[in-house]
C-alpha cells in the first residue's frame, strides 16, 4: 500500500511539471477539439508540398483534382502518385502536375536562408478515371521531395445518404484565422465521415494576399500560425465553392484560381461548374457583377448552363441545389445593395420558375432560411417540432434560400432598419416576411426565438455577446435534407472557445411521393383541361388511379395519359368517375411528371348569377409499384379544382390604325389586346369599312380582311375605318373600330385636301420648306409627291407642272 501511494505521489508531481512547462497542452485538452497542430517552424523546406488542397470535379465518382504549393520556384517535375489503399504503393499511378511561377504577395513566410517570401509554385493535377467509392492514397510534389502519404475517397455511385459541411464566408484574415482553424477541427470531431466542404464564396478576404492563404491552409510558418487548432480538415476532403467579391479580382487568378482547381463549365465564367453526389445536383454560378448584372451575354449563358442541369436533375429524380456568393434573399443589411437588387429580380424569378430546391448563399454574415416564392414572399410551409428543430415539405416553385453566416470570427452583419429600399418591381417582402429565421434579428424576436443574436453592433454593448464561427451539415438522402446549423463562442484575441459549440437550427426538408391535380379557371358551356403530376418518381413500372368528379356540372370529354407509358386503358364511362392506369417495363423517373391531361366541358346551363363556383376533382387513390413489383408507399394525395366564373370576353381598346389616307399608302391597324384570365390572343379578325362621309354609314371593303389596307384612287374622298373583333382560343370579343382622326382619302398632291391638285397646293408646299407654316402628317405624305428626300422644292414644282398638264400625279 505504502509503495502505491509513492507512485501516485509521483505521478502528481509528474502531472504538475507537465501543466507548468506545457499550459497549451492542458487547455487543448480542455476545449471539445483534441487535434494538436505540430509546431511552428520559423524556417520551412522550400521543396516539400505545403498548402494542399483538394478540389471538387464534375464527376466526383471518377476525378479529383489537387493542388499544393512550395516556396521553392526551380522544381520542374511535379507529379501526384496515386493508389488504391488496398494495394502497395509500387501499384501508384502518377499524374503530371501543371506548374505556375508567381510572384506572391504579403506572404509572411520566410524560406530556408530566412528571406521574405516572394515567389511560389502553385501546382495543379486532376486525376481521372479513378473508381468510384474507392479509398485512395497519394502523395504529391517533385521526385525525392514528395509530400507525406494523404488519401481521399471518391464519390459513390448510388444515392445513398450522407453529410458534406456547408460554410458561408470563411473570409480568413488576421487573427479571424483563428477561429476558422477552430472551426475546422469541430467539424471534423462531430462530423468525421462528412463527404466535402461547400464554401459559398469569400474564402480569404483579399484574393491575391498570400499571408492570408498560408492562414487559410494554417500553414506552419505563417505569422498567424495556430498551434492549437490544425484546421487539417481544409486539406483532407474535397473542397467546392463559389467564387465571392473578395475572390474576383483577376478572376480569381493568384487566389482562389490558384489554390484550388474548379471548372468553368460556362464559357468565360470562372468558378461555374455542376456535380452530382449521392442524390443531389449541384450547380455553382457565379453572379459576380462582371458575369452577371454588367455582361448580359455571360448571364445569359449561365442561365442557359443552369435550366439545362436542373432539366437533367429532375429527370433523374434529384435534388437541385444551386450555390452563389452574393444573396438575393437574406436577413442581412447586403438587401438593398443595388447588384443584388439587380440579381434578385432576374434570378429569383428564374429559381422559382424551375422549382430549384435549395439555394445556399454567402456575402450576409447571418444566419437565415426561408422558402420564397417568385413574387418575394413566403411559402409557410415551415412546421415547429421543438424549441431550434423544424421540419417542411418541400413546396413547389419555391426555393429554400440559406445563408450560413460566417465560418470565422471576422464579421457578423446586422439588419435593414426600414423598407424604404423595397421600390416597386423588387421582388421582396418588406420586414423580412419571406424568411423563417434570421439570427440578426433580437433575440426573443419571431425570426430569432431563442437567440442569440449575430449582429456585431451588439458588441461592447451586450455584455452577452461573442463571436460565433458557424457551420451547417447537410444530410442528404433521396427524400429529405437535413440542416444542422452549429455555432461555438470563440475568441480570436487569445485563440480559446468561450462557449461549447452548440446546435442554433435544425430544419429539415422532406419530399414525398405525392400526385396531385391541378387547377383551372373556366366559364358555363366551356372546357378546361386539368393536368395530373406525379412527383418523385423513380423506376415506376406501373400506376393505377382513380379521380372523381361532379358529373352533373362537367363531363370528360378527353383523357390524355402521358406517352412515357408504354401501355395505357382509361375507363370514363362511370358518370363522376375516372380510372386510369399504365405500365412502363423500363421503369419512369423523374422529380416531377405530367402523368395525364384530362379535358372536362362546364354545364352551359349554371346560373352566372351564382358564381364563381368550384369543383374539387378529388384524387380519390394512387397505387404505382416499382420493377421488382413492390409497393410504392406512402404516396400522398392532393386534390385539384375547377373554378367556373362569369365569361370574360377579350377586349380590344385603342383601335385605330397607322398609317395617312393617301393614295398609294398602306394603313395598318393599331389596338391593345386585353383579357382579364390572360389568355394569349389568338385569332383577332379585321375588317376595313368605307363611308361618302366621315359620319356616314360605314360598310366592309371587298377582299379587305387582313391587318392592313392598301390605299387606292378609288377611295379618294371617301371616309375609312379599321374593325378589330379580338379573340383567343376560348373566346371572341365584341368588334370595335376606330380610325387615325383623318381618315378621309385625298390624293398625293392634294395638300389643301379640295380634291384637286394646283398651284396652291404648291404654295402650301413652298410655306412649309421656308417654315411659314406647319403641315399635318397626312398634308405632309400627300406634299411629299416624288417620295424623294422628303418633302422639298421639287415637290412643289412638280405640283406647278400637273397644274397646267405637264405630267399627271397618280
């Protein structure tokens, strides 16, 4: 017993000496992250990699590419050597690296004879034709000077789930590294199995400035160089992004460009590339305001880039989610900046036209989430589980909008304080409505129930307040996306979390297999037609359904199933029933799909007196199995409606025509085309009509039925005016006429309109060229005889000389 409590004595001794010589080591040990960074070196090996990154692909399940840099700018011979961990490393395949020289700035390294850094290397390789969810090791860098063995893992082939890290705005610079490097180290305890990184934009908070990189990268030697926190994780799986305002200069080039390796899938866009992983489409633009709001030939092209991938995506049943830097909706004080106005009013639109699922934005430092609809307001789909977990079905034509506020400590942003920035055509609602949580609104508040609140105006004010590192993981899987939004207090000025990383929100999104009916407007004795959608399809052998109707008020006059089935039977011959089904042997997926097209014809004899009225056509049941016929299940059920109301006829207003009642002119006519249920025009007819006199009674021209009238000698002195009787596909309106307010024919020359041209008319002529006075345009047309050069002397010598029967003015 008595040599048991010596060694327990000794060993406290022991643990005494090591707290005393060693303080870093007990206060790693107290924070929640257990990665120990190795120690700082003042001079580096100019030879051996350092800042290596990998960097996501368009096909994450066969390519990789990988950067690195080194101090050294002589070596030549750069490669990375690959193999599977399953083999040895004799087994490795090498990949010649692309090599760059630039001159770096504010680089605070020092090389091997301790001088300043000014030049590196940056190397770039993509590997291809790798397998997917393999496991490989690497290493990269010049011969006898490769790096230590590193490994990365590609993609899967299936679509089954997992998590990447999503990060708005790490934005490194000074001691704000700190907290990007704790970060870093949170995730990868509570997340070790996470895919990749998304960084919406800003990884550094100026492009070009290396120090800030060799920060980024914790790279030991750097001014900034933590010794606590490794921020390893940067360097161990694939990194995507999107190219921010702080990383576009040059585009991109000696930042970004440098460190990373991202495509530019649309032509003269950098950073603009799309992937697919597991069960989800990703597609990064960039909307940086030389390739968006200020060259609308590249925006253009991106929107073309975009409705193409979300095309291929939802046919292959995925998830769409688009990435950016600059947020078109957000609970920051970046809403009224006028490129995001700008970019607000042309992509929002676009996203909800294409019902994008999720897009997952940068710029705003704050946190906020919420589903918009095109014209800018909520979709309330949003339900409340507990306190900081919520849950929402993701609704149609309404994209969730994320930011993710910062990933490092540099800055957190506040709100706009009025809506006085809100002008009309800006597709937003004012007080921030269109958004479900914004942690830069008060805590307490509805947007940010149980705080805390972001804003760093608080601080110094609020002696609550801390700067919160903030990071989300993604978990995707083929029918819901979860959100884990973490922050962790953390203070960049001694390096030490202040506060354990805690989850700020849990959402969420779930998308169900679900057929619905559509919904229509019509009138008594007319037909619409009501399509049916099935959502989430995927290998859909077969499908059986059932619709019911009011048969007293509509009749099936038409039942049009989708031709993607290979063999199809209807049955409408049960009054107030439809039942259909069709079967595919190769299977049908796609996210969203018209499954059938039926046409109804509205009882002529409702009382218009009563409406409007509707009719539920009710999705009574969906039964579909997939190839292995299984049940396909739960599927979920929406009904549709049919609204009848009082016929709108289409109008035409303002008819009139253009053109002047000279002879040899051509009229045309002129009106507006208006339909309250705007139904596009189609089928408007013309009619010209002739009078003796301007109030005489008016009937057709023979053969003058187009949109346009050619004026002939015949009709001198005669009155004309243009009918429009507009119509669409479903209505005809109620004929109007009009004309140009002189629309009695003279003939050319006849420029005091007495039916005769003379030497007066002549007269006329010369006052107008010598500015004595002012024709009308239709005195000006018949002035204007030899249609040369406008109306001049030679006109009216010419009208001298058909006076005394020199020449005849046809």
């Amino acid at each position: 017993m008595r040599n048991y409590f010596k060694r327990m004595m000794a060993l406290f001794i022991m643990l005494m000496q090591v707290s005393i010589l060693f303080p870093n080591a007990v206060h790693a040990a107290e924070t929640p992250v257990l990665t120990v960074a190795p120690t700082s070196t003042t001079n580096i090996n100019d030879k051996i990699p350092s800042q290596v990154a990998l960097s996501m692909t368009t096909d994450p399940q066969t390519s990789i590419s990988i950067n690195w840099t080194t101090t050294d700018t002589s070596l030549t011979d750069s490669q990375v050597s690959v193999w599977e961990k399953t083999y040895n490393e004799d087994a490795a395949v090498h990949y010649p690296a692309k090599i760059e020289k630039r001159a770096v700035s504010s680089s605070t390294l020092k090389d091997v004879n301790n001088n300043a850094v000014i030049s590196k290397n940056f190397y770039s390789a993509t590997l291809t034709g790798l397998k997917p969810d393999t496991e490989y090791f690497y290493r990269c860098g010049a011969s006898g000077m490769m790096s230590e063995i590193k490994s990365f893992k590609t993609a899967k082939e299936s679509d089954d789930p997992y998590t990447y890290i999503y990060i708005s705005d790490s934005q490194v610079s000074g001691n704000d590294s700190k907290g990007w490097n704790a970060n870093l180290d949170i995730i990868k305890k509570m997340y070790p199995d996470a895919k990749f990184i998304y960084i919406a934009g800003d990884l550094t908070n100026t492009a070009a400035n290396e120090g800030q990189w060799e920060s980024f990268f914790n790279q030991p030697g750097n001014s900034q160089y933590n010794q606590t926190f490794s921020g390893s994780l940067i360097s161990e799986i694939p990194v995507a992004a999107t190219m921010g305002n702080h990383d576009s200069s040059n585009g991109g080039s000696g930042g970004m460009g440098s460190h990373f390796t991202w495509a530019s899938q649309v032509n003269g866009v950098p950073v603009s590339y799309a992937f697919t992983y597991g069960a989800a489409r990703f597609i990064m633009l960039n909307i940086e305001n030389a390739y968006s709001m200020n060259n609308s030939a590249l925006r253009s092209s991106q929107t073309e880039f975009l409705r193409n991938e979300v095309a291929k995506a939802k046919k292959a049943c995925l998830w769409t989610i688009v990435g950016f830097h600059k947020s078109i909706y957000s609970g920051g004080n970046h809403m009224d900046d006028a490129d995001v106005i700008d970019n607000r009013k042309y992509w929002g639109p676009i996203f909800a036209q294409l019902s994008v699922d999720a897009v997952l934005q940068g710029h705003d430092h704050i946190l906020s989430r919420g589903f918009v609809k095109a014209d800018g307001r909520k979709a309330d789909v949003t339900k409340k589980v507990e306190d900081r977990v919520y849950t929402a079905k993701q609704p149609d034509n309404a994209p969730l909008y994320y930011v993710g506020n910062c990933g490092s400590t540099l800055k957190f942003y506040a709100m706009l304080t009025d809506n006085n920035w809100i002008k009309p055509g800006d597709p937003v609602a004012p007080n921030y409505e269109f958004l479900d949580l914004n942690s830069a609104a008060p805590a307490g508040s509805a947007l940010n129930p149980l705080g805390p609140i972001t804003d760093d105006d608080y601080e110094g004010k609020d002696h609550n307040f801390v700067r919160l590192p903030t990071f989300t993981a993604v978990t995707v899987s083929k029918r819901s996306i979860k959100y884990e939004t973490y922050m962790t207090a953390f203070d960049r000025n001694t390096n030490a979390i202040i506060k354990d990383t805690f989850l700020y929100d849990s959402f969420t999104v779930t998308k169900d297999v679900k057929v619905s009916a559509g919904s229509a407007t019509t009138s008594p004795s007319k037909n619409v037609t009501v399509k049916v959608r099935m959502n989430q399809m995927e290998n859909i052998g077969g499908l059986q359904m059932k619709l019911t109707f009011d048969a007293n008020n509509l009749a099936v006059e038409n039942v049009l199933l989708a031709p993607e089935f290979s063999s199809t039977a209807v049955n409408s011959n049960i009054p107030g029933e439809i039942l259909f089904n069709g079967i595919n042997s190769e299977g049908l997926t796609n996210s969203s799909m018209e499954i059938a097209a039926i046409t109804f014809k509205v009882n002529s004899n409702l009382d218009v007196n009563i409406l409007p009225m509707n009719f539920t056509i009710k999705v009574d049941s969906a039964e579909a199995c997939n190839l292995e016929f299984q049940k396909i299940e739960p599927i979920y059920l929406q009904d549709g409606t049919i609204t009848i109301v009082r016929p709108v006829l289409p109008v035409a207003s303002d008819v009139k025509f253009k053109g002047e009642c000279v002879t040899g002119q051509t009229l045309t006519a002129s009106y507006t085309y208006i339909d309250q249920n705007n139904r596009p025009e189609s089928g408007t007819k013309f009619r010209w009509l002739i009078a003796d006199t301007v109030t005489g009674t008016y009937s057709p021209i023979d053969s003058a039925a187009n949109k346009t009238l050619k004026v002939t000698k015949e009709m001198i002195g005669k009155a004309i005016k243009v009918e429009v009787i507009p119509a669409n596909l479903e209505d005809t309106g109620i004929a109007v006429c009009g004309d140009n307010g002189r629309n009695i024919v003279i003939k050319t020359g006849d420029v005091n309109r007495d039916n005769k041209v003379n030497y007066i008319d002549g007269l006329k002529t010369l006052q107008h060229i010598t500015g004595k006075t002012k024709l009308d345009p239709q005195a000006m047309i018949a002035a204007d005889v030899l249609d040369m050069d406008g109306v001049n002397i030679n006109d009216a010598v010419t009208m001298l000389k058909a006076d005394i029967g020199l020449i005849t003015i046809e």
